[in-house]
C-alpha cells in the first residue's frame, strides 16, 4: 500500500511539473546524444511498432503522419501513411511527410539516424534493455511530446500491474522459480541474453532466463548448449498456438528437453512479447499466469487449468465479447482441439459430452440430432452460427447432423433462460457454433478417413491474408452406406468466409456456405420404411460490419438462411408421399455496446426477423414477423478491473405479428468470493414460439396458441485449487407452463393446446485438471429431476443421471490418446412411464501420432464395448465403429 501511495504521489508530481515544462526543451536518447526539441511537435513519424503504441497512448494519434507496415496496434496506426518496414524504411518518403519528430529505435535503425540528421531531421532514438528503461522511454517520449502527465499515469497503471504479479509470485523461493528459454529462432536456435528487456520481463513473471549470463541482446547457440541449460518452460511466439507447439515439439533433440517433456510450451501473441509497448504490463501478466497457473486466476485474465481456458473470449453468454472467467452465467466451451479429440463429424457428436446437454438422435451419419439442455426440448434450445439462429419456423429444431465441424472453431453452450437477450426459443439454452476465422498466413489442411459401413470423410481448406483482405474457405465430401437397411447417406459442403480491414476500427465479413444430403430414411424397427428417401438443402449467407473504437463498439449483421427438404415414400400409409417443405430467413441485427467506464458497459440493440415457411402439407407458404428490441448493462459494483461484484441486468421487447408481444427480464451475477473462488447466480423468463406447423397445420392447427413460457434460475459456485484442479458446480430449477402438447379434442381430432406444465431441477458438476505425465483429465455428472405438473409423470427420455468421463495423453514425439467414457441412464419412453429404454455405458478412444510438422495419421473408435443401446425407441444406435486417416497442414 504505502509503494502505491509513492507512486501515485510521484505520478502527481510529474503531472504538476508537466504542466511547467516549457519548451525548447532537451532530452537525451539512449545514444546518449542530447536533443534539443524547440516546440511541441507536431508531424511526427514513427519507424516502430511499439513507439506507435506508445504515442497512441499518449493521445498523439492526431500528430502520427508515419508509420512502419508493420504498426498495427491499435487499429487506428492502419489508416496512417506507411514508410517501409521497420528494417528498410523509405527514406526519402519520411522526409516528404516533412516531420519535425522521428523516433527511431534499437541497432538496426542506427545508422538511419545519422543518414535522417544530415537531411536535416530532429532525429530521437531508444533502445531499452530492461523494463525500468521501458516506463523510461514513455516518459522521455511524452517530455519531447509535450505530454507529460500522460506519460506518467501510463507508467502508474503498468507498474500497479506490475507489482500485482510480484505480490502473487513473492512467495515463490528463488531456487523453486521456474527457468525459461526465449525462442527467437528455431533453425540455427536462436535466444536473448542480459541485454534484451525480455529476460527482465520474465524475472517480473517470477521466471529465470537460462541465458540471462550471457552479454548480448540476441544471439545464436547450438543444441548441445540447451540441452545442457534443460529450461522448464520454453516460450515462443506466435498467432496459431497447435503451429507453434508442434514446431517446438518436433525440432530434432528437443524431444530430451524437460519442458518438451513436460508440454511446458507457452505461446504468446509476437505483438505482445516481442516490443517494448504500453502492453508490457499484460505480457508480464500473460508470462506470469502461463509460469504459474495455480496462482493467477482472475487477476491476469488468462490462465489455463488443466485443459480448460480461463482466459477464452466467449460471445454469446454477454452477446458481446467477455472473458470465460467473468461471465456470470452456466457457459462451457468445445474448443477445436476437443472437436479433434472426440473425432466428432457433426455438431451433435462435438457437444454431447458437455454438462447439461443430451443430445438426441435416431442413428448414425444423416439421421436427425438435436440437442436438449437440462431436460428441455429441442424447440426450447437456441441453436446460431456466429449470431445467426437456425431453428426453423416450421418444426422450431435445428438438426445439427446437417452441421459438420470442419470449418468449426468452436462451440458456446449456455445453459439457463436467454429470452432476454435472444427471443424465442432460448427458454433452455443457447448453443452458438463459432466458425474458423481467417488465417494470419497462407494454410492449407486436407484429410481423409475410411471406416465401418464403407464411411468416408473427406476435407479440404484454404486460406490466406492479402494485405487487408483475407479469406477461407473449406470443401467436405462424407458418405456412408449406414448400419441400418436404407440408412446411407452422401453428404456435401462448402463454405466461405471474406474479411476485409478498413481500418480505424472497422472490418466487414462475408459468410456463406451450401450443405447437401442424400439419404435414406429407415424408419423404426416396430415401422420401417425401406424404401423412403430424403433431400435436404441449406444454404446461407451472412454480411456482418463491426467498428470499434473510443468508448463504443457496433456491429451490423444481416443474414439470410434457407432450407429445403424434400422427403419420398412409396410405401406411405394413405398412399405415396412427396412433400417439399421450404424454409427460408431474413435478418436483421444492429447492436452498440457503449463503455460507460472500465466497469460499466451498456448494450442496446435490435433484431428484425421475416420466416417463410412453404410447408407441403399446409399447401401455401406462411410468413411470420418478429421485431424486438433489447438491452443489458453490465457493471462491476467493486468499480476495479481486478476484483469482481458483477450484475447484469438486461431486458428484451418482442412484438410478433400471430402471436403478439413478449417482455423478458433476466439478472445474472457473479461474486469473486477469493482469487480461486467464484460465486454465480442468475434468473430470468424466456419463451418458446409456436411453430408453422402448431399454428396451420392442416384440420389441425391452432392458429390462437400462445408461446410456452417459463422461469428459471441457478446457483453456482467454481473453485481453482492449487494442484490445478477447476471444479465448478450449480443448482438449476426451472418452471414451464402453457406447454404445447398435441392431444385428442372432444371432436376426435389430435391437435395442439397450451395446456401442460413442467418443473425441472438439478445439479450439474465439473471437474477439469492436468494430471502428472501429461495426462489430462475432465469429468461432467447431471442429476435431473424433470416432472409434467398436469399427470405428475416423469417427463419422456429425460435421463436422471448422465456422467462424462475423458483422459488425454499426449507426449513430445507428437503421440496423442484421448478416451471418453458416456454413462446415460435409462429413460421413460411413453407419458404414462410404464416403458423404459435401458441405460447404457458408451466407450470412445482415437489414437493419433505425429510425422514431421505437417501431417497426423489417426485411428479412432466408437462405442468400443459394441453396447446395444437406443436414444429413441425403437431406433437403435450404431454398435463398434472403427475408422481411421490421415490430417495433414501446410
């Protein structure tokens, strides 16, 4: 406390004193040249990157008249004029900007500054060694730019960061520090010594640079030398962390390093650990939290526990980008290494081992799956991709087997009551499919697999970066014969995603893709049809614009998504059947998210929707309206970044033009009760629209139903315990009514009223954590407890107990094992709960090694104890699937 009070009182000084200073005014540079600056300038020209981040902070952007290509942080620095790279800058276009500043920086721009000074320019050159001369070169910087005062609030707030990782690593004995190798070249390996302001960075993070004895800022050394060193923690930089890892993990010897050994392979953003920036607080952070995970929960906003991402960005919980460990509600992420894992082919395999889910499915590749989330119904789960819904007007489902994950960064299940943010359908849940963004660089990814029932998985993708303009773009093939009579299928896809940078903040995407399958539909064992077919067609687009900047962020979103199915029987009771049904959206989503202040952010936004729905059966197409608007803040009542009371409030108004108007309020809170300990709770009321075919269907729809409507809440707490293990649990109730069932009316005919109700509760739990010699481990377990009010029944193919077990190795000659364990209870099949489908245990592994950098043979297998088991009655699900291939990436 009484160091803070220094610096803050120092901070004041020099602010007072600022105020006095006069120019001219002479500063001297790390050359040790005294220079003398007559005025406040105003061209100035930066050949750096982190002296361009040092003057965006320091309100200078408006006096910025030149920058190197490579300045690309904040996003403002790419609207300014380029003057080369940093190395070769053009020299004769910096004097045309006419500058009466340049900042120059390190050896390589030595000799440019006595070639700038004889053309007669005011030349400043820095080159700090350590962090002190870091926060040094801001304030020498802000002295000849007249800016003084901000200067010395910026060097404040970096040393308060500063000082809260020396605090939470003090305790650590030097000898017990962990040693850490800086890889700045891989062939030749290249490092830093004494002289390089990095070795001081990871001394603050509470590491040792093994090379910190040796006298130079950068130089090369041979593998005898480091395997003799034998680092704990090897850190390299990098935007794709798998690429990164996997070169360290492969470069020939460093298999015998400890920290190979140990997958002590930490990746940071080159943008952060590589300059001398205003980020410099953050990269220490970063290092820290990766060194000592154990240590740093919340306060460094980035830790990893076991195999769990703290630190993740999540969108839909906030409907705005928060980190994992702050959002206040049930949110669990499926990364693409977890996609990987599982060897899942569509959404539905990629989420079924993730708390509170169940997914539902009548067979193998093709057959529909849907996914229910704390005993709800498929209609009453959300389903988006990147913010765009899917469920269609016609049956309220979205069918995630016509969803495959080769493009898929990865998946945000939020359970709970989300009407508030998204309208109809999110009465259990949200889940939102993230896809993969556009590469940095030049990828190139291809994969084929063959296994049991003639199934074949073909991908292919690529993607590149132009400049301000990137794209990516993926193509699959899959077809399998099925393990059922007329169960096989053929399936098509290909997607595309178009960035492109404006700068200053704004960037616009463009999203589009077709699906296609062609399959049989076997029917159930008591009613098959043998020789029924289906067609299903998706097709959508996507145009999304963002621009952020100052205190505000807004994002534009217009969307359309059409789905045809066409579905054939011959052998149809009543005669043969041909239906077409069309299904088609247009969207409409504009969204600010406002900074009141650090710990206050306010979102408003708007959603317009237009369904039509051409059903065959109902013989004329249906359109249906929506219009809504909606709103959150989120505020931290502790007013600090680092210690959290969060409430988010939010509230959302839906007029729709069958089924009239919906409010819905939610309130959701999160108490960080300690550094390791977080405390969540929530309530809201959400709704689920009745369908086109509820509402017309022929004879039989009731065109006067109201939406379902239900309230809910939880109760949850998470725990980091020292050893590493991250286990979070919550108590969840919700209560339905004026539930959609389709029941007999007095005349005989079956049709849809708003006349059940249902209460469900539970716990959920998780537990993640690393376990010694690489190994990984995760385990989920649901209790539910799922009654229909009206008949006091227990609610159809609701499990009361479901547990997920997954192990994963993985070992530095590139060999990776992961093996799950699905446990699913047995369930009622009818209301009256007088028939049961059995319980049953699946057991799932894929074993992968790596050859070389770029390619991965794998072989995985499904259901390996060949259970007979069904999800619905009388569709029985694949036994032992066996299959395996080939992944490579260049």
């Amino acid at each position: 406390m009484k160091k803070k009070i220094l610096i803050l009182a120092a901070a004041l000084i020099v602010g007072f004193v600022g105020k006095a200073i006069c120019f001219p005014i002479t500063v001297e540079d790390d050359l040790g040249r005294e220079i003398t600056i007559p005025e406040p300038p105003q061209r100035i020209v930066s050949l750096v990157p982190s002296h361009t981040e040092i003057l965006f902070a320091l309100g200078l952007d408006q006096k910025i008249v030149g920058v190197t290509k490579y300045c690309n942080y904040p996003l403002e620095a790419g609207n300014k004029d380029k003057v080369g790279g940093w190395a070769t800058p053009d020299v004769e276009k910096i004097v045309a900007l006419n500058p009466d500043l340049i900042l120059t920086f390190g050896t390589v721009q030595q000799a440019l500054v006595k070639e700038l000074e004889e053309k007669g320019q005011t030349v400043f050159w820095l080159y700090p060694q350590t962090v002190e001369a870091v926060l040094d070169s801001f304030e020498k910087i802000g002295r000849i730019t007249d800016r003084v005062y901000e200067a010395g609030q910026l060097r404040t707030e970096i040393e308060q960061k500063i000082e809260a990782v020396e605090q939470k690593t003090s305790n650590i004995p030097e000898k017990e520090r962990l040693t850490v190798f800086r890889v700045m070249g891989l062939e030749p390996p290249a490092t830093i010594g004494s002289q390089s302001f990095q070795t001081d960075v990871h001394r603050l993070a509470g590491g040792q640079n093994i090379f910190s004895d040796v006298d130079k800022d950068y130089f090369q050394l041979d593998l005898e030398t480091l395997l003799e060193r034998d680092p704990d923690v090897i850190i390299i930089c990098g935007q794709d962390e798998e690429e990164a890892r996997r070169r360290v993990m492969n470069q020939e010897g460093w298999q015998e390093l400890t920290a190979v050994k140990n997958g002590r392979i930490l990746v940071i953003p080159c943008d952060l650990v590589c300059r001398p920036s205003p980020q410099i607080g953050e990269t220490i952070e970063k290092i820290a939290a990766g060194l000592y995970p154990e240590l740093f929960l919340k306060g460094t906003k980035v830790v990893e526990a076991g195999t769990v991402e703290l630190g993740e960005i999540v969108v839909t919980a906030g409907r705005r980008p928060q980190l994992l460990a702050n959002v206040p509600v049930s949110t669990t992420t499926v990364t693409r290494k977890d996609i990987e894992a599982a060897n899942a082919l569509d959404v539905a395999e990629a989420i079924q081992q993730t708390a509170g889910v169940k997914v539902d499915s009548y067979g193998a590749m093709g057959a529909a799956a849907t996914v229910t989330l704390r005993g709800s119904s498929a209609k009453q789960v959300l389903v988006l991709v990147d913010g765009m819904p899917l469920n269609t007007a016609s049956l309220g489902i979205a069918d995630l087997s016509m969803y495959p994950t080769d493009n898929i960064e990865k998946i945000e299940v939020v359970r709970g009551p989300f009407s508030a943010l998204y309208g109809a359908n999110a009465l259990g849940g949200v889940v939102n499919i993230i896809t993969q963004s556009v590469p940095e660089k030049q990828r190139v990814g291809l994969s084929a697999s063959y296994g049991q029932d003639q199934t074949q998985v073909y991908q292919l993708s690529y993607g590149d970066k132009l400049s301000d303009m990137g794209y990516f773009l993926t193509l699959s093939h899959n077809r399998s014969e099925g393990h059922r009579e007329n169960s096989d299928c053929q399936w098509y896809q290909f997607t595309g995603k178009l960035d492109y940078d404006f700068g200053n903040g704004s960037e616009f995407s463009l999203s589009t893709g077709h699906s296609e399958q062609e399959k049989g539909v076997p029917g159930s064992t008591s009613w098959s049809s043998p020789n029924a077919r289906q067609d299903d067609k998706r097709s959508w687009a996507d145009l999304t614009y963002k621009r952020s900047g100052g205190r505000s962020n807004l994002i534009l979103k217009t969307y359309l998504n059409r789905d045809w199915g066409n579905y054939r029987n011959p052998d149809s009771w009543g005669g043969p059947t041909d239906d077409v049904n069309i299904n088609s959206r247009l969207g409409l989503n504009l969204q600010q998210d406002i900074n009141l202040k650090e710990t206050n952010i306010f979102t408003w936004g708007i959603d317009v929707q237009n369904d039509r729905a051409d059903i065959g059966a109902i013989g004329e197409e249906k359109k249906l309206n929506n219009y809504a608007v909606y709103v959150q803040d989120e505020l931290n009542l502790l007013d600090s970044a680092d210690d959290l009371l969060l409430i988010m409030p939010g509230l959302r108004y839906d007029h729709h033009d069958i089924y009239g108007n919906q409010i819905n309020p939610r309130l959701s809170c999160l108490f960080q009760l300690s550094e390791q300990t977080d405390l969540r709770a929530s309530c809201g009321r959400a709704f689920r629209a009745p369908t086109v075919n509820d509402l017309y269907w022929p004879s039989a729809g009731n065109p006067d139903l109201k939406p379902e409507k239900s309230f809910g809440y939880e109760i949850g707490i998470e725990h980091l315990f020292n050893f590493g293990l991250l286990s979070r649990a919550t108590l969840f109730r919700s209560m339905a009514k004026e539930l959609i069932q389709w029941a007999e009316d007095a005349t005989g005919v079956w049709r849809p009223e708003n006349v059940s109700k249902a209460e469900i509760s539970g716990v959920e739990a998780e537990a993640r954590m690393k376990l010694p010699g690489n190994i990984s481990a995760g385990i989920t377990y649901t209790y539910l407890e799922a009654t229909d009010k009206e008949t006091d029944k227990y609610l159809r193919y609701k499990p009361r107990h479901k547990a997920e077990l997954s192990l994963g190795y993985e070992n530095a000659s590139g060999l990776k094992i992961n093996i799950s364990a699905d446990h699913t209870d047995s369930v009622f099949s009818d209301k009256s709960n007088t028939e049961k489908l059995d319980r049953y245990t699946l057991l799932n592994a894929r074993i992968s090694q790596q050859l070389g950098q770029n390619v991965e043979l794998f072989c995985s297998g499904k259901n390996l104890l060949d259970e007979e088991y069904q999800i619905y009655k009388d569709y029985p699900m694949p036994g032992l699937t066996v299959s395996g291939g080939i992944k490579a990436k260049f």
